[in-house]
C-alpha cells in the first residue's frame, strides 16, 4: 500500500506541475529608413519600413530630421502611425537651400526608440547660380555663373570700362 501511495505522489508531482516559461525581454525595433525624394525648398518625401517590433507592439513610428548627423525624435520629427511594415513621411520645416540634411526613421516600443540607417540630402535639391562681375584689366563684364561650383560662365554684356552686374 505504501509503494502504491508512493507512486501515485510521484504521479500526482509530475502532473500537476507546470513547467515554468521564460519569457523573453522586449528589444528594440529594427527598422531601415527609406530615400528622400521630392526635396524642394520646403519639403520632401520619406519613410522607412519597420522590419521587427521587438516582440512588443510598435506604438509610434517616424522619420526624425535636421542640420545635424544622427537626428533624434528631440529635435524636428514626424508622427507616421504604429505597428510594423512600411510607412510614409512628408517632412517640413528645415529646408534651407544649400544646407545637408540628414534624416533617419525611428520606431518605439516597451524596450525603447530605434534608429534606422541616416540618409543625407541637400536641402532645396535645384541648381545655384551667381552673378557678378568680371574684371580683365580695364573691361568688366557682367556675368552670371551656372550652376555655381561648375563653373560655366555667361556673358550678360559685351564688356565696358563702366558694366557692372
């Protein structure tokens, strides 16, 4: 009687008994930021996709930007929904022709903010031009040059004592 009260605890042990589950820590997203198109003097296009949320829900996605490398969400940012997959960003705000922006797509969850790559653009896309005057010996010329870094000059008078630009 005993061996069978025995068995039955050992029985009764091993059924009732739960196996503990280890449940894993969040992580970060995983994200990549897509291209900027679209750039003018005022806005341009983005997004990125989120690959992974980490194992807990992605409740704010975005794309942050500025003048500076590696932009975070506590400086000029979008708010583009949640959850994973893609998503698109119109950004405004910073657009000063001439000027390297850089941007970069960000997702938060329970674990915390993640970064996509930083993608560069410079501000305002378009060709700059310059108009001066050109001085060879005693004639002046007004010209302009286009676009300014390439050098090729226009010639926007025949060349005076007196032409300015």
């Amino acid at each position: 009687m005993k061996n069978v009260l025995f068995l039955l605890l050992i029985a009764f042990c091993c059924f009732s008994c739960k196996k503990s589950q280890v449940v894993p820590e969040p992580a970060l997203p995983t994200l990549a930021t897509a291209e900027l198109t679209n750039v003018t003097t005022s806005a341009a296009s983005g997004g990125g996709t989120v690959q992974s949320d980490g194992g807990t829900p992605v409740t704010s996605r975005g794309v942050c930007y500025g003048t500076s490398p590696n932009p975070t969400i506590a400086g000029s940012h979008t708010t583009d929904g949640s959850g994973t997959g893609s998503f698109s960003s119109s950004i405004t705000g910073v657009m000063l022709r001439g000027f390297t922006l850089y941007a970069r797509a960000y997702a938060i969850n329970s674990a915390g903010i993640a970064y996509g790559n930083e993608v560069r653009f410079l501000a305002g896309g378009g060709l700059v031009y310059m108009v001066g005057t050109l001085v060879t010996g005693d004639t002046r010329y007004a010209v302009i040059w286009m676009p300014l870094g390439h050098g090729i000059e226009t010639f926007l008078t025949t060349g005076s004592t007196s032409d300015d630009a």
